[in-house]
C-alpha cells in the first residue's frame, strides 16, 4: 500500500470532503486550503474530541488513581524514555531518536507495546495540565521520527512491530487521535508536523480498511476504525470506512461471543480485553446516535460481564484461565451493573456495599466449559473452579479438567499463570502444558489438544462440555479426557510418541458446604505412572497431616485446606518447589515475573486402570478436625463408587453411579447418577439427596 506521505499536497487535499478546503484547491490555492483545514481542526479539537481511555494498558494506569501530581510525575518519567510497565528502555540514538525496530529484552510484546505509543496520551494530558511545552517537544520528535522510519508495508505484514493490524488499530484509538488533539494548540507543533500526522492518520486508516485479521485482534482493528470515521469524518471516505467497521463489528459479534458470554478464546485475561473493546465500541455509538447493523451489542456485554460476575474469586482476583494474565479490577462490576440495570453486578463490584446480593451462587457456563462450586457470597467463601471447555485458540493450555481452590480467604489451589508469550524460553511450554495445571499427567506426559487440527483457530461452542447438576445441598460435575498424552511443545514434534490408551475422567462433589470430594477414574489397555498434580499458591506452605492428608496453610492457627486420598497405599506423595530439572512449582503472577510454588504430586505407578479419589477438605482460621477422613465403600447390585467422610459431626455416605442399576452402598441404595446421605454421630439422618443425569460425558 503505498503511502499519503508521497501525494501532492493538491492530491492530499483532494482526500476531503470540506467545502472551505475543496473550493480553496479549485482555485489554485493551495495554502489557503492547508490554513483553513488547519484551522477547522483547531475549532475541533476544542469541542469535540476523544480524551484518551481512562486505563492506560501497556502502561499498567488507571488514571483515575492517578491523580495531577501523580500524571506529571509519569510524563516526566515518560520523557526519561521509561515507556512500559516492565522496567527495560527503548535504545536511542545519538540524536535522541527512539530504535522503534530494536528489543532489548527479545520480547514481541515489548516490541508491539512500544510501537503503540500509549505514553503519547499521559504527555498529552500533561501538557493540557501544565502547559510544559517539553512534553510536546518529546511528542512530534518522537511522531514525525516514527513516521519517516515506518512507512506503510506494501501489503499486510502481520510480523511488523510496526504495522501489525492491532497495533495499527490501538494507536488510532488509544494514542494518535487523542494526542493530536491534546497537543494541537502547541506553538511547537508546527502545521506542517500536523500535516504529516494527518497524512499518516490517513494511512492507518486506509490501512485498516483494506486489510483485517481475527478473534480479539479483529475487535481491536474494527475500533480504530470505526473510531477514525467518527472523529475525521472529513474524509470522503469515511462513512465507507465506518459501514466496513460496523459490518466487521457485527459479524465478529456472533463468531466470537458465545450464548453464555463468554469469548472464543476461553480466557478471563481476554475476555477482559474483549469487552474493552466491546464497550469502548458501545460508547462510541452510543455517544454518536449510531448501532450495530443487527446484533445487540448491550445484550451481549451484560452477558460477558454476567460471566465474569460468577468467575471471580471471594478475594476479588480472577482465574488465569488460558493466557489470563490480563487483569483489570473486578470494580468495573459496579459500573456494569449502573450501566446495564443488573445489581447483582454493583454488589459484587462493591465488595458488597449497594446492590444485591446475586440470587445463585454457583454456576456454570457450558460453552466455556467452566463451572464454579461456591458456598456463598463472602469472602470466606468456599470456592472451586472446574475447566472442562475446549483449547481456545493460540492462547490456550493444556488445562482439561483443572481446578482452583478457594477457601476462608485463602487461594491454596491455583493454576499457575501464564508468564510469557516468548515460543523458545522453556518456561512457556511449563505454563501453557499441563505440568503447570491442575490436572493428570500420563508417564508425566501432557495433554496434547493443540495439537489438533482446528485447536489454534477456535468457532462458537457448540454445547455443554460436561454433566452439570447444582441442588440446594450439593453441586455436581463431570467430564472426560481423551485425546492422548505426549511431550508437550507448541508445535508437534516429528515422531513424537502419543499415549493413546488412556481416558481420564473427573467427578467432583460439592457436599454443601463444607467440602468437596474428587473422583479421577482413569482408563488404559497399558501399564503407566499417572501424576495427579496441585499447585500451591506461592504463600502456601505444605506439610504432612492427619490420616495420610497432605495439608496446605501458612501457620497453624490459620484457613488450611487438606488433601487425603481414599486409598492413601495407592499413591505416592511428592512436591516439588521452584524446580528446574524438571521444571516444577512455580507459579507467575503478571508477564515475564514468577516465582516458586509448590506443586503437589500424588503418583500411582505401573497401574492399568485406577481410581485416584481426594477429599478435599477446608477448615477455617484456629479449627482442625484429625477425625476427618475419608473410606470407600463396597458398592453391590450394580457399577459404581462409593465412600464414607466422617468427622467430628458424623458421617456422609457418598456414590457416584457407573451405570443406571439400583446399587447398594452401606446401609443405603440408589440408582441415581450422584447420591449422598448425612448422618450424626447417632447415624440418624440429616439430609440426602439424589439427581439423575448422564453418567460421564465424553467429549
């Protein structure tokens, strides 16, 4: 594509549709169309301009905490060239130019991020603030520098730090525009500086109507440009411009949101991302009198936040589900809630504070294949998270059937992030593969979905990923795992072994609500070792507990949470902690940090088919139970699995169905897919409870 740089300027004013600038060129007159663009511009950037989003990503601000002294403090920070949130510095030359091409820390993101120039709206805002005119110095050296040594590609190039399509979309919208108007009134940003940046403008959006790519990205894209359309409506192509983003928009509405709101990629960081897209989009055409061609975009914003209302963790964090390391704070809930009319939203966004309390507790989203166990709404709330759902595209993991553990506000069962996007650095195969999951390993083997054709470009779900029953006393979940088990790297080695003989299916039962028990069936024609691994939250201290437990706290007195298998002489315990031969026991909390974890191991060697089945059982700050203990039970008449819990309270009587027969089990029988009966220490009954469903989906 070439660039508006190298049009005459009678060329490039021909670009308007302005009748003070096209009568102006008519005549000859070319500088005085140049002055009364100029000068339409500056009447407009008075009155009816884009400030920049309060939140600042690449630089990790919210500008709402930030505060007068706190933004000059940061722009002046800015003009000592710290420009990301990780610390490391661009390369500048002797001329004070920045190296927009050189990486000083081998990172695409740090790269991409600096080719964002999001910095440009916090010098912008300053200047607005102070007048300082070394702020819109920095600006059009760094501008008219950036624009002479990046031109256009001839064609798309999505390996360009420069002209990859979300950078193109994001500066638009989150950089150019705003700063072009911040800066505009500058005595040192000359006209023909801004003539310049205009014809870039032009180029970017030229560029993004001509070329599109997908998922997330594609989002991105579409809103600079429909962005530009509105804020340069000028442009005779405009309007062309703004139907190709809105068209874009609504179609991507539909291929990437699914009915239960969640986004493609099954990520909590990028289901984040994508309603920041979504509802700067909603703003936007809100505040212009405009709608999407077909698709309720409000509809399905309440429906991503009404997900996300459910995910988060009684400690106010989110889950790292996939690549989740893109964080924005779970307050955005309260102002969800005022916006779309839902106040179980602006009680969760509150801490509690206004609105109401959401009528169901747990929940489950089958089209993500996520289901949350939680027994109230406090922060002392007993929490788990099951992902059954599907790989998610190139942000995915190898996280089938994990979990995460919350309880009496504690985080003691956690995936174990992300880290870094870098394909080489070893440590990114550990956080994506299961080794860094909750989950089983076969022979220490990993899941291999992304493998498969059709993993790396994911569709709309097309059903549940799970069997699914939540009643008044208990929650229930299961689902299957069959599609093999090797040396997990992003890219599939040649001759790489797969496991093939070997179907892992999970059960777990939330007896409310107290604590929860966990069935890993696991099905093969072959001898193997499987690891059945935990990972520790970093603060978490593990120890050996009462009747074979493993128990994990940080003192004595404080919330512990014990694991104790059913068959404790079927398993060996291990734990590793910050391992590197093996990599083992970490766990990273944002990008390119980490640190040590301790991953618990429970092994069963050399066995065919086996049942690996734990109590997982909470206790609250200054309480133990060293009667807790977990049994199983002969199950007679039929197929299935059964045990006894017992504590200081009494004993339960649990069984998991295998078939449809009416099974004994104790002194009890049902035939329903999950059963349980409570007891006091009198065996009198206290409450029972039974749900017919599918025995174990399989997908």
């Amino acid at each position: 594509m070439s660039s508006a740089q190298v049009l005459s300027d009678r060329e490039f004013l021909n670009l308007f549709d302005f009748k003070e600038v096209s009568v102006k060129v008519l005549q000859g007159d070319i500088s005085g169309a140049k002055v009364a663009l100029l000068e339409h511009y500056r009447r407009r950037v008075k009155t009816a301009w884009p400030t920049p989003p309060r939140v600042i990503t690449d630089l990790q601000l919210n500008l709402d905490n930030l505060g007068k002294e706190g933004l000059v403090a940061q722009a002046d920070s800015i003009l000592e060239y710290h420009l990301t949130s990780e610390g490391a510095m661009p390369i500048v030359t002797s001329e004070g130019n920045i190296d927009w091409s050189s990486n000083p820390i081998s990172s695409p993101e740090w790269l991409w991020r600096l080719n964002r120039h999001q910095w440009w709206s916090i010098l912008g805002l300053a200047y607005d603030l102070t007048g300082d005119e070394r702020y819109t110095a920095a600006f059009v050296k760094q501008m008219l520098d950036w624009i002479t040594s990046n031109p256009p590609p001839i064609q798309k190039d999505e390996k360009s730090p420069f002209w990859r399509l979300m950078e193109v979309g994001l500066r638009v919208r989150v950089s150019w525009v705003p700063a072009f108007g911040l800066f505009y009134k500058s005595t040192i940003f000359p006209d023909k500086a801004k003539l310049i940046m205009l014809r870039s403008l032009y180029d970017h959006a030229r560029y993004l109507s001509f070329y599109k790519t997908n998922r997330n990205h594609l989002l991105r894209e579409s809103n600079g440009l429909v962005f530009f359309s509105i804020y340069f409506p000028e442009f005779k192509e405009a309007k062309q411009w703004q139907k190709i983003a809105l068209s874009r928009l609504d179609q991507e509405l539909v291929k990437q949101i699914n009915q239960d709101g969640s986004h493609i990629e099954v990520s909590t960081g990028y289901q984040w991302l994508v309603i920041d897209e979504l509802e700067a989009t909603y703003d936007l055409l809100q505040s212009n009198n405009l709608t999407l061609p077909k698709e309720d975009l409000a509809a399905s914003l309440e429906k991503m936040y009404n997900m996300l209302a459910h995910l988060v963790r009684p400690d106010n964090t989110f889950p790292e589900i996939n690549d989740g390391f893109i964080r924005w704070q779970y307050t955005r809930l309260a102002n969800a809630g005022k916006k779309f009319g839902r106040n179980d939203f602006v009680f969760i966004g509150t801490d509690g504070k206004q609105g109401g309390v959401p009528r169901d507790t747990s929940a489950s989203f089958g089209d993500a294949g996520l289901y949350v166990m939680r027994s109230n709404w406090t922060k002392e709330a007993l929490y788990l998270l099951f992902d059954a759902g599907p790989y998610g595209g190139p942000h995915g993991h190898e996280d089938k059937l994990s979990i995460e553990v919350f309880a009496f506000g504690r985080p003691f069962i956690v995936d174990s992030g992300s880290y870094t996007y870098q394909k080489d650095d070893p440590f990114r195969t550990y956080f994506v593969g299961s080794q860094g999951h909750n989950t089983v390993l076969v022979d220490n083997q990993s899941q291999i979905r992304r493998w498969q054709k059709g993993s790396l470009n994911p569709k709309a779900a097309l059903g549940d990923y799970a069997t699914w029953i939540s009643q008044t006393d208990f929650d229930y979940i299961a689902s299957s795992y069959t599609d093999g088990y090797g040396p997990f790297s992003l890219q599939k080695p040649k001759g790489s072994k797969i496991i093939s003989d070997v179907i892992h299916s999970r059960r777990i039962l939330f007896v409310r609500p107290d604590y929860w028990v966990m069935v890993d069936e696991i099905q093969a024609s072959k001898r193997h070792n499987y690891q059945l691994l935990f990972h520790t939250h970093p603060e978490i201290v593990v120890s050996a507990g009462e009747n074979d437990a493993v128990t994990l706290g940080t003192t004595s007195d404080a919330a512990s949470l014990h694991l104790i298998p059913a068959d404790p002489k079927e398993v060996k315990v291990g734990r590793l902690t910050g391992s590197e031969t093996p990599i083992q026991g970490w766990y990273s909390v944002d990008h390119h940090h980490k640190t040590a974890s301790t991953a618990v191991i429970f092994e069963c060697e050399n066995a065919h088919s086996t049942v690996l089945t734990t109590l997982l059982y909470p206790f609250p700050a200054g309480t133990n139970d060293d009667e807790v203990k977990i049994e199983p039970l002969e199950v007679s008449s039929g197929e299935g699995l059964a045990y006894v819990v017992s504590t200081y309270r009494g004993r339960d009587f649990l069984m998991f169905s295998q078939d449809k027969a009416l099974k004994t089990f104790g002194n009890y029988r049902s035939k329903g897919t999950v059963a349980g009966i409570r007891t006091n220490k009198n065996g009198e009954i206290l409450t029972q409870f039974e749900a017919q469903g599918p025995l174990c989906q399989k997908r």
